[in-house]
C-alpha cells in the first residue's frame, strides 16, 4: 500500500497562503457578478447620439441612467418618445427622417410651472410662486451664431414637464414641440454619472469587447 505523501511544514504554509488567496478572488468574482446584477437592474448604459447635450455631453459619450430615480429640475433625463406624433401621424421626432426611439434633455419645467425665454434668458415661474425668475443656467450653451433663443410663456400641464437640450439653439425639444409626459421618463442621468462619463467610457468600450 502506497503511504500518501506528506507535505513540509513550508510546504503546508504555502497551500494555506494559495488557498486562502484562491478563495478571496473566488469570492471577489462572486460579489462583482451580483453587483453587475443589481447595478444593470436599476442602472442603463445610455450612448449619448447628436450635439443637443454640448457643451455638458457630447455625442459618443456614456453615461448612466436611474431607472428608479424621480426626475427634478435640471436632471437630465432619457425619454421614450417613439409615441410622439403630429396631426399627420409623422414621428415629432427623428434623425434624417428615421424616428427616434429615445431622446436625453434636461427638465426645466415642472407640473403648473410657467416658463418663457427672451435673448438666450430664461425665465421661470414655478408652482405657487407669484414672479418669473431669470434662471441660472451653467449648463446652458448658445452657440455664436447671431440667433436668439425666444419664445412666449407656457404653462406646463398636469403630469407634463418643459425639457430642453443644454445647445439652445441646437436641441429638438419643448421649445419646438411642446411639453412632454414625465410617465416617459425612462432614467434620470445622476450627477455622479456626468462627473465620470470618461471613466464610464472606457468601462463600457471594455465591456464591449465581452459583448461582441
């Protein structure tokens, strides 16, 4: 009968180090498969497509999108517009006259806000209040082009909302073709996403390399 080999001490010290090691990255792999799940069940990547988001985003970016996150004023949020439609039953919006499933836009304007702009200014009279105030805007873009963003005021319907592109003058949005549904909001963009968008890109492009 064959007696089994018996390690050293050194030798024993050494399989309970690779053991031990084995484990920690079994479990590390483990806890990152279920964050991955839990992270895609509430988090979108979104692929930022045109130049309305400029200077803020830009097309090519990634970012990411709470699905269960409630829109406020000045997120930016994704849209589900493929139902929107005009008296002709043509797609309000679309690129090169394919309709466009999804759009990313910023909210300026809630339910029973008033808002109007005059001279790339913006000007808001939110639910309850008694004056317009002149909004500050970082974000905004206006494009050296000798245009003016203007248009009258709106009163922002029940369960609507007045989006707009942070490239005033270069945006397809509520100043073209009116309020939109908040019950369409598919994911509000949270700052953190913006603030890491290259990070987020380069993890996308590397996840992509799995996907394909």
């Amino acid at each position: 009968m064959t007696r089994p080999i018996l390690l050293t001490g050194e030798e024993k010290r050494k399989f309970s180090v690779f053991s031990v090691i084995f484990s920690v990255l079994v479990i590390l792999i483990i806890a990152l498969f279920l964050f991955e799940l839990w992270f895609l069940r509430r988090f979108t990547p979104v692929n930022v497509d045109g130049p309305s988001m400029n200077m803020t985003l830009r097309d090519g970016d990634w970012l990411y999108a709470d699905s269960q996150a409630t829109a406020k004023r000045e997120d930016i949020v994704i849209i589900d517009v493929h139902d929107y439609k005009n008296e002709y039953g043509h797609a309000l919006f679309q690129d090169g006259g394919v309709p466009i499933t999804y759009i990313i836009k910023r909210v300026i304007a809630l339910e029973g806000d008033e808002i109007y702009a005059r001279d790339n200014q913006v000007f808001l009279k939110k639910q309850g209040e008694t004056e317009f105030q002149l909004l500050t805007e970082p974000y905004a873009y206006y494009e050296p082009t000798g245009m003016k963003l203007n248009f009258s005021p709106v009163t922002v319907g029940e369960g609507e909302m007045f989006v707009m592109g942070d490239n005033r003058l270069n945006s397809h949005d509520s100043t073209e073709v009116g309020t939109l549904y908040v019950e369409d909001i598919t994911g509000v963009v949270p700052d953190w996403a913006v603030k890491n968008k290259e990070l987020i890109g380069k993890w996308e492009n590397f996840r992509d390399i799995f996907r394909s």
